[in-house]
C-alpha cells in the first residue's frame, strides 16, 4: 500500500482528495493538513510514502513544506497538486525537491499514476508543467549545453539529462536525438554516475539548477 498525507488548505479539496484516493486499491490516506506546517507536525507521528502537496497554503506554503520534507524526511516524496502552472511555481516547486507537479484538473488516474511514480523514485508532470519546461529550456542559448557541462558530461550525456528535465520517456528521448534506447539508458547510467544522483526525480532538479 502506498501511503499518502493530502495537504492543502481548502477542507472541501483536502476531503474530496481522500475520498477519491481512497477508492484505488493500492493506496491508503493516513492524514490530512491545512498547511505545510501541519504537514511537517503529522509527518512526525505517522509514516508516509507521498505527501500530495498544496502550494498556495497560509502559514507555510507548499515550496517551503516541500523543502522541509525533503530534507527531514528523505523516505518520504512530495507531489505537487496545485492550481498553479506558472514558470516560478514549477521551477519552485521542483527545485524544493518535488517528484511530480500536477494541476487540479488531473483525474484519478493521473494522480494515481504520480503517486506510483513517485514511489518509484521517478517523475511525472502535467501536460502542461512539461510544456512549460520544454517552453523554458528551448528559450535558453544553444551553446549552453556545450558551454556548461558539469562534472566531466559529454555532450550527448548533457543533451539526455536536458530531455529527462522535459519528463521525457526513454523511448522518447530516442526518438528525438535519433539513437536507440539501450544508448539513452547507458547514457543516463553514465550521467548518473558522474553526477551522483539516484532517479530521475534528483536528475531534473540537478538540470534546473545547472541551466542544463
């Protein structure tokens, strides 16, 4: 079973959530908050796997509760559940530590989807979080992924771990640079490596905070 803390400030979405998480067979709610601080408080008393998180909350926002998440509980990944798809929520939100980034306009099965996921060590976006971060990446100068290629990365290395910054699937990344999968998971492998991170989920947050 996964287990999952709901936070967000509104009673009738925090309620609703739980209810609707509820009905899936794998997953079982073991509390809800009203804000990040409640969250933090619950997250000292009962064990979780996933923390579906707000990110416009009173007292302590979700960016913050995220962090704090993070760091003081490691075993536990944050899901983002928020309104909110502009470029300083996601970038915010994700670099605070999130597995995943979600609007409320997700249904069950995509929110069900994250929360695996996330277990996982992997990360899932909306469809529109990875618009925006493609949007956010091609923006960028085409000769900073040549320029900036930290901790010895070559080239193609650095242009995969741009492309799982996107939440592209291996076969998709294939596709798009035009080489064979078995070559991206031995790049990825390899990137990894050099980088020292475990999952995906730490790879996008390492390529956002490195202009990657």
């Amino acid at each position: 079973m996964i287990k999952v803390v709901v936070v967000d400030d509104q009673q009738v979405m925090r309620e609703g959530l739980a209810a609707l998480l509820d009905l899936l067979d794998d997953v079982e709610v073991v509390g809800m908050a009203a804000d990040g601080r409640q969250a933090l408080d619950l997250l000292g008393h009962v064990a979780a796997d996933v923390v579906l998180m707000d990110l416009r909350m009173p007292v302590l926002d979700g960016v913050e509760a995220t962090r704090a998440v993070t760091r003081h509980h490691p075993g536990t990944a944050v899901v983002v559940l928020t309104t909110y798809a502009d470029d300083a929520s996601i970038s915010g939100a994700l670099l605070a530590g999130a597995r995943g980034y979600l609007t409320k306009d997700a249904g069950r099965a995509e929110i069900a989807a994250a929360l695996r996921s996330a277990v996982a060590g992997n990360a899932t976006f909306a469809a529109k979080v990875s618009d925006r971060l493609i949007a956010a990446l091609d923006a960028q100068p085409a000769p900073r992924v040549r320029a900036k290629r930290p901790r010895g990365l070559t080239l193609r290395e650095a242009e995969v771990l741009k492309l799982i910054g996107t939440g592209l699937s291996n076969p998709e990344i294939a596709a798009s640079l035009f080489i064979g999968e078995a070559t991206v998971k031995t790049h990825i492998n390899n990137s990894f490596a050099k980088l020292g991170v475990r999952n995906r989920a730490e790879a996008v947050r390492f390529a956002l905070e490195n202009g990657l």
